[in-house]
C-alpha cells in the first residue's frame, strides 16, 4: 500500500453521529451520482451509513522515465475533498444474458446496465465489504529509538480518577511518544473468481486482459436499500448501496496478470491519539 487518505465526507458523517445528528447527503458527493446509480435515493430519517462497500480504480498511478530511462510506476494520491476515484472500474461485467447467480449477486453493489459496443451488460461497481471476523481494538503503542511496541489497551480505575500531570513550566512539551488507538483491522480478499471476472471486464473494455490493473481502492459507507431490477429471468429484488461515499482512499498496484491467484491486503480504520509528554524540550530563547 502507498498511501491512505481519509475523506472530508468520512469525518463530517463522525461528526454527525458523534452529535446525534441527523446526517444529511451533499450534492456532488456520491458514488450513486457519479455512476446514475439510484441517485435520487434519500435516507430514511434516523438513518446512518456504515462503512459497507468496497470500489477498485485503475488511475491511481502513472509511468515516469527514471534514470537511464528506466521506467517507473509511481502512485498518484488523493485529497480529502475527492468524492470519486480517477478511474473506478467494475468488479464484474456480464452480458445481460449470464448475469451472477442468485447466490452471487448479494456479495454486490451499484449494479447498473452498462452499454459497450453496442451491446449491453449488467456491471456491479461495488462489493460488500466483509465484517464476520472484524474486532474493534483500543491499543497503546510506544515507540522508541524507531521502534514501536503495541499492546492492548485495557481501562482501570485510573481512567476515571485522573491526576494532573507533571508538566515543566520552562521550554515547550511534546507528545511523549506513544499514542493510543481505536481501530479495527478490515481484510480484503480478492479471491481468483474476481481476477477472472476482471479479466472479462478488461477484456470486454479494453479488448486486453492486460489491463486488468487495480491501482486504487475507496472504503465507502453506505445505506443498503432493497430495489428492483433486471435479470435474465426477469425482475428481482437486488440489496443496491445508496448514499454511497468514499470514506478512506487506499493506494496500491496490482497488475493481475501477475497475480492469477487473487491477493489480499489489510487495512487498520479507525483514530489515535497521542499521549502527552512530561519532558521539557529546549526551545529559541531570546538573547539581549
């Protein structure tokens, strides 16, 4: 993983929660409205998006020549503010006659008909995150001379009859070099049925299994609403993902080619903070 970027939109639906807010959809903020996915859906009231779906990208880098003209894949970031990958892919395109099964269509989000060359395919833009396994944690972890120790972090009487610290009244005080952390570890497993299914994708987009290349991954919370739609044996009732925005931007380079087995990778979500120092720091003093 290159980087990670946590989205505007992730902390203004914290905030909203945090304050018992009701939590409102901006314009311009959805992955619905980008893809014209269920993009006038609105949210019951008292409803909240969790984190839910899982979307892949295939811009999140671009080629440089290095030094002797070596060439180089470098990863390009995100900002806060983006509401949307460079360029979100599907996980499955299928012509409209061999759709995903009954059993396999659950697993998927922003399913929408998707017409290329002429002919037309079910895509599903987004997969369902799995949460069976995953454990909220709080943590300290101490770091010296570069090395970090982390333990759990586990409250005692001492939590709620707190002392006052002993801080120096000359120099500045730092943070003392260990934080404490609420996170959860999320696994993703992208297994070999969907390389096979994004070499279909490739291949139908770009007529090359070569450019099955996921370069971006975008954590999104959503709220499930169950809708209607079409299948090759008519209407049924599909879980579709509305309200969904990008929580967390997650960089990295698969070229599946090279990984026909599938991958997996997992991603630590959730805030720490840093614990206050009792050290007097030598700070610019002021010369006469």
């Amino acid at each position: 993983m290159q980087s990670i970027c946590t989205t505007l939109w992730s902390t203004f639906l914290q905030t909203c929660a945090h304050l018992g807010l009701p939590f409102t959809i901006k314009e311009h903020t959805t992955l619905n409205e980008k893809l014209e996915i269920q993009a006038n859906a609105t949210l019951n009231q008292g409803e909240m998006p969790r984190l839910a779906i899982l979307c892949i990208g295939n811009r999140g880098h671009r080629a440089v020549t290095g030094t002797d003209n070596f060439p180089l894949t470098v990863p390009v970031d995100h900002q806060a503010d983006h509401a949307a990958l460079y360029g979100q892919i599907p996980f499955v395109l299928r012509d409209t006659n061999n759709d995903l099964t009954p059993d396999q269509r659950p697993k998927y989000a922003l399913r929408k008909t998707l017409n290329i060359n002429n002919r037309n395919y079910y895509a599903y833009y987004g997969k369902r995150i799995d949460m069976t396994d995953v454990v909220p944690k709080l943590q300290k972890t101490v770091v010296e001379d570069g090395q970090s120790t982390t333990t759990d972090y586990i409250p005692t009487t001492a939590n709620l009859n707190p002392e006052w610290p002993d801080i120096p009244n000359t120099g500045a005080v730092s943070t003392s070099g260990a934080y404490l952390s609420a996170s959860a570890v999320v696994s993703v497993n992208f297994t070999e049925f969907d390389v096979q299914e994004l070499y279909n994708v490739a291949k139908i987009m770009y007529n090359d299994q070569n450019y099955a290349v996921i370069s971006e991954f975008a954590f999104c919370t959503a709220v499930d609403r169950t809708v209607s739609v079409p299948t090759p044996s008519g209407n049924t009732n599909f879980k579709e993902a509305i309200a969904c925005q990008v929580a967390t931007f997650v960089g990295g380079h698969y070229e599946l080619v090279y990984y026909s087995k599938g991958f997996d990778f997992k991603v630590e979500l959730g805030a720490n903070e840093p614990l206050l120092g009792a050290e007097e720091i030598t700070t610019a003093t002021l010369i006469q």
